[in-house]
C-alpha cells in the first residue's frame, strides 16, 4: 500500500502551502495532491503557482497529482479545469464530471476523487472505461461496501486494472454549497467575502447548542466536526485490497501523523495507537460518520 | 415551460393532473428513489393505474430512479429500471452512472434524465451524460444563479429543467453526505435526508428540543414555530453565536423568475414535494399552472400576482420564501 497526502482543503497563507510542501518532500509519503479542490476565490496560489509547485515537487521522487475543484459553476472555473487538465504529463484528480469529461476526451487517465459518485462496481467501469486508473472511495461508504465492490469488479473482470484509494484522516468533506457559510458567519456576502477563510487554518467549528461538534464550516465546504480516523484500520485495508491510504492536511503534526500512517502500513508499529478521544470512525463500520467503533 | 410535479401517492397524482401539470414524477415503494419515506409511492399495480390517469389526460409520467445503489442492492435499482420501461413510462430519473448504462444497454428506447442527485452544474458534465448515456434531459442542482444557469443553457447539449418551488437543499444535490455523518442514512445511500427513525422531540419545561440520533439540532421558547430538524436548517453554535448556521428554514420559490427562466431556454420547472399532502400539491401545481398560463397569455406584462404569492409562501417551510442561488448575496 502506497500512502498519499490530500490536497489542502483548507485556505493557507502562501507562504504556509510552500513550507508545508516542502517538509512533506521530506516525508515518507508516496504520493503527493495538490490544488484547489473548494472555492475558486482562494487564490493565495494561482493556477499557474500550483502547476509549478506540482512541477518542482514531481523531482522529488514522489507521485505528484494536481487536484480540481469539486463544484464548477463559472466558465472562468472550467478555464482552469482545462489548464490543469492540459498539464503536460501529470496525472489529474477530477473532483467534479466535468473534470472527467475533460480528461476522457483527451483520453488522458485520471483519478476519481471522493466527490465522484462511485457507489458500484458498475459505475467504476463506466469510469474505468473513459481512462480511471484509481477512484477515492465515497467518504460515507463502509469496509464492507469497500469489499463487495472490489469483489464485483473482479467478477466484472477488471479489478486489477483501477487502484483504489481510501480517505483515512482528516475532516471528511461532507457537502459543497453555492452559499459561503465562513462569509455568512461574518455577516458578508460570497461576492465580498474579504478571503475570511484565511483565518481559519482548520476550519470554523459548528457545535450543537450542547457544545457538541457537529461539522466544520470551510467556506463553501462542510466538513465532519469531529476528525476522521482509520489508522487502527490500515490492516484491513491491505487486506481488501485498498491500494493507497490518504491522509488529509493538517497545519501542525503533519510529520507525526504521516510517519505513524507509513509505521501502521509497513507493520512497523507493534502498538497501534488508540485513535484520539474525539476521532471518529463510524463511517467506515456502516455507522453513523459521526461515532466511534472501537477497532 | 412544461410543469413537473411531484406524486409520492395515488391522490397527490390525481391532485397534480386535475390541476394541471404536464408531467408528474414518481419513485417505486423502495429505497430506489429519493423520497423513501413509510407509506409513500408506488408498487407495479399502483403504478399502472396511475400511469392510466395521466395518460388518459395528457399527462407525462417519469419515474423517479435516482438514489445511488451500493452493491447489495444492485437487483433491486436493475428491477426498478425494467419496471419503468415495462409500464413505458416517459422517462426515467436517474443519477447513478451504473443505473444509467444499464437502462441505455437494456432498454435503448427508455428516455433518460439525468437526476438532480446527478449533481452536473456545467455544461461539461452535462457532456459527459449525454455522450455515455444519450440523456434527453437534465434537472440542475439549487447552486446556479440565472447567469450561470443562462450560460450553461446556451452550451448544453441537452433541455435543461430546474426547481421551482419547494423544500431547498442548500447543499449541491447528490454531493451531500451531511445526514449519513449523524444518522446512518443519506439522500446517496438510502434516499433520506434527517430520516424521521432518528428524529426525537423534547419539550423541557418551557423549551421544546428537536433532536436527530441525539445530536440537539434547534431549541424553541414558547410560540415559536418549530420545524422538521433538517440538520442543515437548525441552529448552531458558530464562534460563540447562536444562529442557522447553513440555511433558515424557508422554501424555495422562483415564480417572479418565470420570464428570465423562459428568456434563458429552461425547458421544464419542477415542484418539490413527493412527500407532501395531495392537498398541498393542488394549491402549489394550481398557482403554478395559473402563473405560466398568464405568463403565456402576456409574457411582457407578467407580474407575480400577490394572491399567488400568499398561497406559496402560505404552505413554506417556515411560512417563508427565498429565491436561493438566485438571489444575489449567495454569489
């Protein structure tokens, strides 16, 4: 099993994206997402910095892949999806259809990314078809679900052709919205957002009127409140034949977390960390997302 | 502009012919459709009588297929579109790309829509499905504002439909997995959103406490009017601020929009609301059917009429309207 870092789902400083990439070439990750996948407005890195950046990085040993928006409404986004798409040779993760028919048309292979509606085996080898080489699992899908596509993509006989990759840390993006919910929590308007989300580096907590977490507002993105956890579960992952494991981005302890995911992964760790109080797991035990299944 | 309305029963179809739609939609009595709710929708025998009703008045009639199926529930989603073809209906709704090939190799003559769960905002998309899958139509997601929707109208390749009133999902449709983190089911998984099973109500002395699998969603003083905890209209704590962090209640109407929606070459208008009163399908399909006969009558002077209005926003969640994506402050 490979293990990847997601593309940064949250809004950066610029200069905080470069230093973060470059420790993470220093980290034991195999493959390395980057770009914009949440709101066209953050551009602390344009297009053509992160098509750089992807460049630089790609020296570096590691698998790099260039991330797209997951909500394309504006031709000015699909202008971008297209000089992303037009990279020369860099593989593309498409987080919305229009990335797919972008990719497929050239007939460049691409990776399905967890916004991509892939919930069958069937739907898998439509993608398969119009050039998918991995597909991100639908976050709210279960090991069990995991194992019966994967099964009937043997049957469907090409199961050995598309590598599947699993989003196992971070906060699960659960929703995209037209409306800005960082904005309206400022009481501003999407179309003079002031770039809000700046000073939000994990996002804003939205808790129960009991304190309770609930989600996390990331601009136009919802996420889970609580974070996602499944290095408990690496075992089982190589034993239904996940591929690549992904852990989103962090500000702080990205180092630790990756190293201890690349430990679990190569059998390294004799003790698997209790996950931390407050992580949850339900998702991938066909629970609620929200709750924690001890391992 | 052909008016769609919703039929989630027998008398919610015949409320939506008698009062005038051009096509009703419908999901079969399983988790295959989007308003999987007890006592709702359709089995085969029910089906052919209401396929009778419409056809007998003119009335198209879609079947809604637009849940996504995990790989368990394959036969059932494979049986629903046979279903579909066998009764003829005029089209099927879907979103799932594994449904869609199916239905295109095994029933080639079957049209096609492509669901709102489908989630295509863009034209490119739009590509995509029409290409694999010879969609005829496409139903838009609640994010576009008439510009956008304008522009992805002038290079689809196929008629676009969008909503016109009714319960509003704030989320783009089909990409929301926010009812599946706190309870165990979604709109993709099991075609529910806040599913009723996980909703419990509290009253604490004078404070009435709307819960779902436990998670507190909004708090009600005395007189305030309490609605379904929909998760994403309840109350949140925001950075120490108390307010509907993701949306109010309120529903959707975009009938002052009629001549911009007709101008930009919207084909249909859908009503939410499969599972709603027959009742309130026939206050909502009359004034609907009265405002695009006026408007047909007189497109240039074509006013919302207040009365109109009143009946609309009368039957709103939260007795409120919004023009949602529409409306400029959410762009």
């Amino acid at each position: 099993m490979q293990l990847s870092i997601g593309s940064i789902l949250f809004f950066w400083p610029r200069e905080t994206v470069y230093d973060f990439y470059q420790r993470m070439t220093q980290s034991p990750a195999d493959i390395i997402y980057l770009g914009e996948t949440v709101c066209s407005k953050r551009r602390e890195l344009k297009t053509g910095d992160w098509l750089a950046l992807a460049k630089e990085l790609s020296g570096s040993g590691k698998q790099v892949v260039l991330s797209t928006l997951a909500l394309l409404e504006a031709e000015s986004e699909m202008k971008t999806l297209r000089n992303i798409c037009d990279n020369d040779g860099l593989l593309v993760e498409a987080n919305d259809m229009a990335g797919v028919q972008v990719l497929s048309e050239k007939g460049l292979p691409f990776v399905a990314g967890s916004s991509i509606n892939i919930y069958n085996a069937r739907t898998l080898q439509v993608l398969h078809k119009q050039g998918l080489k991995r597909w991100v699992m639908p976050v709210e899908l279960s090991a069990n679900t995991l194992g019966l596509i994967l099964k009937d993509a043997a049957r469907l006989g090409f199961a050995d052709q598309v590598e599947t990759e699993v989003f196992a840390y971070g906060h699960l993006p659960l929703a995209f919205s037209a409306r800005c919910f960082t904005a309206r929590s400022r009481d501003l308007p999407k179309d003079d957002c002031q770039f809000v989300c700046i000073d939000h580096p994990e996002g804003l907590a939205m808790r129960s009127q009991e304190q309770q977490p609930v989600f996390t507002i990331n601009g136009i993105q919802t996420m889970s409140g609580d974070v996602y956890n499944l290095l408990p579960e690496v075992g089982k992952m190589a034993e239904l034949g996940v591929d690549v494991v992904r852990v989103s981005p962090r500000i702080s302890d990205m180092e630790i977390l990756v190293k201890q995911f690349k430990s679990a992964m190569d059998g390294e760790l004799t003790q698997i960390p209790v996950i931390a109080a407050g992580d949850c797991n339900g998702y991938w035990y066909g629970d609620p997302g929200m709750l924690t299944v001890p391992a | 502009m052909e008016l769609v309305c919703p039929a989630g029963s027998f008398p919610a179809l015949k409320a939506a012919v008698d009062n005038g739609a051009d096509a009703v939609y419908i999901g079969f009595k399983d988790d295959t459709n989007a308003r999987h709710f007890a006592g709702l929708n359709f089995n085969d025998r029910k089906a052919m009588k209401a396929l009778d009703y419409a056809r007998q008045r003119d009335v198209k009639l879609f079947v809604a297929i637009n849940t996504y199926p995990q790989p368990e529930g394959w036969e059932r989603w494979r049986k629903a579109v046979d279903m579909a073809a066998e009764l003829q209906a005029d089209a099927v709704i879907a979103g799932d790309m594994g449904v869609l090939g199916y239905a295109v190799e095994a029933h080639p003559d079957l049209a096609l829509h492509l669901s709102v769960q489908g989630s295509a905002t863009n034209y490119e998309a739009l590509k995509f499905y029409q290409q694999r899958f010879n969609i005829r139509r496409a139903v838009l997601p609640r994010v576009l504002s008439l510009s956008q929707v304008k522009h992805v109208a002038q290079h689809s390749p196929v008629d676009l439909e969008v909503f016109a009133f009714g319960s509003l999902c704030i989320m783009a449709e089909g990409r929301c997995h926010l009812s599946s983190y706190i309870t165990d089911e979604s709109p993709n998984t099991c075609g529910a959103c806040s599913p009723a099973k996980a909703v419990r109500w509290e009253q604490k002395g004078e404070v009435l406490e709307s819960r779902l699998n436990g998670v507190l969603i909004d708090r009600y003083q005395e007189g305030e009017n309490a609605g379904y905890p929909t998760l994403c209209k309840g109350r949140f704590d925001v950075a120490d601020h108390i307010y509907h962090a993701l949306e109010e209640p309120t529903s959707l109407n975009t009938l002052e929009l009629i001549p911009q929606l007709k101008a930009n070459n919207v084909k249909a208008v859908k009503i939410e609301g499969r599972q709603r009163s027959p009742a309130y399908v026939e206050q909502v399909v009359r004034v609907w059917r009265e405002a695009l006969d006026s408007y047909a009558r007189d497109p240039q002077s074509f006013k919302a009429d207040p009365e109109w209005m009143a009946v609309l926003a009368n039957v709103s969640e939260g007795t409120q309207t919004t023009l949602g994506a529409y409306s400029r402050p959410w762009q």
